[in-house]
C-alpha cells in the first residue's frame, strides 16, 4: 500500500475524549472514529489489525474442531421468549419493532438462535459432538460505554455453542475452548489468565473467564503468579484425546486464580504471600457450561444410544476481538505509540522513503516494495513528501514492526536503514541483506 493513496487520518493532537492510552492511541493512529456513544467505524488502519485478529481466533476455532457459520445481528424476540430471557436481559438490550409492530432485537449473545437452529436439524446423538461459532457484531446498550472499543456498545464477538449428548462429553467440548482460548491470545503476544468467574445472564456453573493483566481493567483479579509463566499448549495438541485434554486443563485450574466476584480471600491467602497477585484485569474471552438451560425451554432433544430423548447439554464461548485490538495497544505500546506484535500488525514493514522526488531514492524503493510485495508481506511504502521527522514520528505512532528506511546518504554509501519498533535497535546494511532479513 502506498501511504500517498492510503487512507490514514493521522490525529497529531492528543483527542482529549480518551481517557485510557489504547483509546487515545487508537484514534490519534486513525483507526477508529466515534459515530454515536459506543458506536465505532473501523477506519482502514484498524479494520487490518481486526482482520488479523479474527484470523488468529478461526484458525484455533477450526483447529479445536468448531466450524464456522454467520448468524444474523437481528433476531425475533419470540426465540428469547421460549427461553425466558426477553424479559430477564433487562436494558443492555436493543429492542426494536418492524413495520408489522413485531418485536425484534439486536442480538447481544446467540444462546437462543443456534439452539434453534440446532433443533431444526439434528436428532440423534451421532451427529454429535458439534460445535458451531460465527464472528459477528452484536448490541449491548452499556450502561457506561467508555474506553473506546475496550467497553463499547456495538463489538464484534466470536461465539461458540457446543452440543453433546451429556455432561461428560460437554466437559471434553468446554476444554477444547479451553485450551483453544490458550493458544490464541498467546499467538496475540498475550498472556491470558483463566480466572474462575461468575455466570451472569448466560447462566450455568462452570465458568472462566479469560483474563489480560492491565491497570486500566475494569476487573479485580487474584490469581497464584505461576500463571505469567506457565507454557501454552502448542500446536499439535489433540483435541480429540480427552484424558489427555482434561489433565491439560486441570493442570491450567490447579493454581487460584479468581474474580472478585467469586474471590475467596482464605484459598488465596494460602498462597504464599510473595506468589500472590492481586491487579487489575481485562476480560477478553468468557466460556461456559450451562448444561440444559436454553435446550429444554426450547426443546433440542436428542436420541441417545438407548432410544430415550433428551434435552442436549450446551456450552457457549466468548472472545471479544474488538475488545482484543484495544487490550493488545494497551499491554504494548510506548511514549512514541503503538508497538505492534508481528502476528497482528496491521502492516509488516513501514517502508519510508526520505526524498520523495529524489530519482536514485525513488528507484531504491520501489525495488524495495515491489520485493517485499512479491515475498508475500504487508508493506505500508511511504512516498509521501512529507519531512523525514514527520514520517518516523508516523511510522512510531502505527507502531509497524519494522521500519526500512531509504536516504540519498545511505544510498550513496549502498545502505539502507533497518529497525525495530520493538526494541528501537537499528541497523545499517545492504539493501538486499534488508531483504533477506524480511522475507
Ligand atoms: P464485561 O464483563 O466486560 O461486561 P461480559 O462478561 O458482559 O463482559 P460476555 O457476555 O462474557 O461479556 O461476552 C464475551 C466477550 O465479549 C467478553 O469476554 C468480551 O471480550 C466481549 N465483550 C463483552 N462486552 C463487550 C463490550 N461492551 N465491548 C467490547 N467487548 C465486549
Ligand atoms: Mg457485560
Ligand atoms: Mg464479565
Ligand atoms: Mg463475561
């Protein structure tokens, strides 16, 4: 992409709106616009990051044996009837009539409508286990909508729902998420601790939450610190070994780690005082067992083995990639801006050129980018004339993993310039050794 037909509306003024640096530094980097309370449009810039993130969280999905579907925002209000919960979900949800006064509502979780689906289709236990999931955007009318898209009103989530013939077979599908949700906030540069937690309105008893450290969490958290280092379950775990699965996770719940909701101050205080860690958290993924809640109300049943009908037993698991862009700004970043992990940057290489105009340069450079290009990377190539101090001050604020940066001087000398946002290093070198550390 090239920054002169790009569209990046860069703030160079500190938007005084924000009140957390995720916030601040997503709108000054032109990734986000507010359009109501709550109500965001991704701008070209954060739409990639999004886009990178949802990418990360299918591929676990698919790997842990979900498969993908697309529900719609607007549901009828009689499938929350049958379940009982069009009255229960109280104001965060957005109701709203059609032309023919029926009552609809923007979906703000999928419970009743994948059991609907579900029921219209699968009968017998051999169509089990399954597990359908969609990303898509859903409406909660928040009371305080605040942190930009951290805590927004309209959000994008991924939701899960397993079905399986009893309890046992739904805790192997819980500790597929389980171990699933592991893997992609790791694959994010993230280090999520799951967390005992409450229920709410989805309801059920078995429940974590997943949890990312920060001091501008909404949550209060208590957890062993054993769980800051405790390596993630790599990528050829099997899924279908179930033994094998539940130890992973009770190895992953043996140490405390809690919400404040369901804090117990005597189990943590076992915890040898300076291994205890009590901080602010931010959730970004919530997955449940609630059994039989949605299905019996609402009729799934299924055929066992021995002939007899019964209501299927359900799980459900939330990831917040929205939510996820703004935790990912919030646990890397600097006084320059935003440090991107390469798994989610919105571009790979920032390649800049410092005088635009300047033939030798221009030549250099688009080598370069038609190069990278070829190799398979995401370069943002800026060909702008703007001053180089302007264009470093930019390429900092989009915090782009590295940066290649090509001057007549350098050029003169044969060398471009490469460096790190991560750790600032810089490094002077040919540019075909440039290339070859990129590609
Ligand atoms: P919170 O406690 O922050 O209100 P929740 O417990 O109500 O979240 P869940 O119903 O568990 O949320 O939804 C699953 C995931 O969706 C959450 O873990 C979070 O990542 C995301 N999410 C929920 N509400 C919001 C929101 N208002 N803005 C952005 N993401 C959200
Ligand atoms: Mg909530
Ligand atoms: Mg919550
Ligand atoms: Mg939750």
């Amino acid at each position: 992409m090239r920054l002169s037909r790009y569209f990046l509306p860069i703030l160079r003024e500190t938007p005084k709106e924000a009140e957390i640096v995720s916030h601040r530094l997503m709108l000054r980097a032109g990734m986000l616009r507010q359009e109501s309370a709550g109500i965001y449009a991704w701008l070209p810039l954060g739409k990639r990051v999004l886009d990178k993130v949802c990418a990360i969280v299918r591929e676990e999905q698919n790997r842990a044996g979900a498969i993908e579907l697309l529900m719609p925002t607007i549901q009828g209000a009689d499938l929350w009837r049958e379940s009982g919960r069009y009255d229960d979900y109280g104001k965060e949800m957005l109701r709203i009539r059609d032309r023919h006064e029926r009552d609809m509502l923007f979906g703000p979780t999928n419970e009743e409508m994948v059991t609907e689906i579900f029921r219209a289709y699968v009968r017998s236990y051999r169509d089990l286990p399954l597990n359908l999931y969609h990303i898509q955007w859903k409406f909660r009318d928040e009371v305080r909508p605040r942190f930009g898209v951290m805590r927004s009103r309209e959000f994008l989530m991924k939701d899960a729902y397993s079905f399986d013939l009893d309890a046992d077979s739904a805790r192997h599908a819980y500790n597929r998420m389980f171990v699933a949700y592991l893997r992609t906030f790791e694959r994010m540069g993230l280090r999520a601790i799951p967390m005992v937690a409450d229920t709410g309105p989805i309801g059920g008893k078995l429940s974590h939450e997943f949890i990312i450290l920060a001091s501008t969490g909404e949550s209060e958290v208590f957890c062993h610190q054993d769980f800051l280092t405790k390596p993630i379950p790599d990528e050829d775990v099997d899924f279908e070994d179930r033994a094998g699965l539940q130890s992973l996770v009770d190895d992953w719940t043996s140490s405390y780690a809690a919400t404040s909701e369901m804090h117990d101050e005597a189990a943590f205080g076992a915890i040898p005082a300076e291994q205890q860690l009590s901080a602010r958290g931010i959730e970004v993924g919530h997955i449940f067992y609630f059994g039989t809640k949605y299905s019996a109300p609402m009729r799934a049943n299924v055929t066992g083995p021995d002939g007899q009908d019964a209501p299927v037993h359900m799980g459900s698991y939330g990831i917040g990639p929205s939510r996820l862009v703004a935790a990912i700004i919030e646990a890397g970043h600097d006084d320059n801006g935003i440090v991107w992990p390469d798994a989610v940057a919105p571009f790979s290489v920032g390649l800049a050129n410092l005088k635009a105009g300047d033939s030798a340069v221009d030549t250099a450079c688009e080598d370069l980018y038609a190069k990278l290009n070829a190799a398979g990377k995401d370069v943002l190539y800026d060909d702008t004339d703007e001053r180089p101090g302007s264009k470093f001050a930019t390429m900092d604020l989009i915090g782009l993993p590295w940066q290649l940066v090509v001057g007549p001087k350098g050029l003169a000398s044969g060398t471009v310039e490469l460096k790190r946002r991560a750790t600032g290093e810089r490094e002077t070198l040919s540019a075909e050794s440039a290339l070859a550390r990129l590609t």
